[in-house]
C-alpha cells in the first residue's frame, strides 16, 4: 500500500477499474500491483524507490517498472488519452 504522501498523486489502477466480477482475478493478476500517477516524478518515486518498487503508468502513457525498464509514451497522433480523461 501507499503511504499517504502520495494520496491523489497515484492511484491503484484496479480501484478505478470497472469489471465484471467473473473476471475479478483477472485483472487482480495483471493489474493488482501497479499505479496510475498523475506524474513522471511520482511514478519514477514508486518504481524505483526500495520502499515501493510497484509498476506505474503516468498520464501520458510512459510505463515505469521496478525491473528498470522504462517505457511508451504519447507520440501526439491519437485523438485522445484515456489517463488523461481520468481524474485522480
């Protein structure tokens, strides 16, 4: 869990799922343990800190994991950016 330092800034990706309840251990599996950040410091913070180490995504679709990789991106061509819809 995250500590309240972050509260509005990252947000459990399945607590702002909607799904059908057959499914739930579906998207527990694949979405259990990562984040939505509403930025790249924030989701750099969770990933990367020893304290945290959880996936995070940001707003703009970049992909930070714990492993160390890094990425995605907005490359500017779709029309809209779901995360960006989203409120946190």
């Amino acid at each position: 869990m995250i500590k309240n330092n972050f509260r509005g800034d990252a947000v459990l990706a399945t607590d702002i799922l909607k799904y059908d309840k057959n499914i739930e251990n579906i998207i527990k599996y694949v979405f259990g343990n990562c984040y939505i950040c509403s930025n790249n410091e924030v989701a750099k913070k969770l990933a990367y800190d020893p304290d945290y180490r959880v996936r995070c995504v940001n707003l703009e679709g970049d992909k930070f994991d714990p492993s160390g990789s890094l990425t995605g991106g907005f490359s500017g061509n779709y029309p809209s950016n779901i995360l960006k819809a989203m409120e946190l």
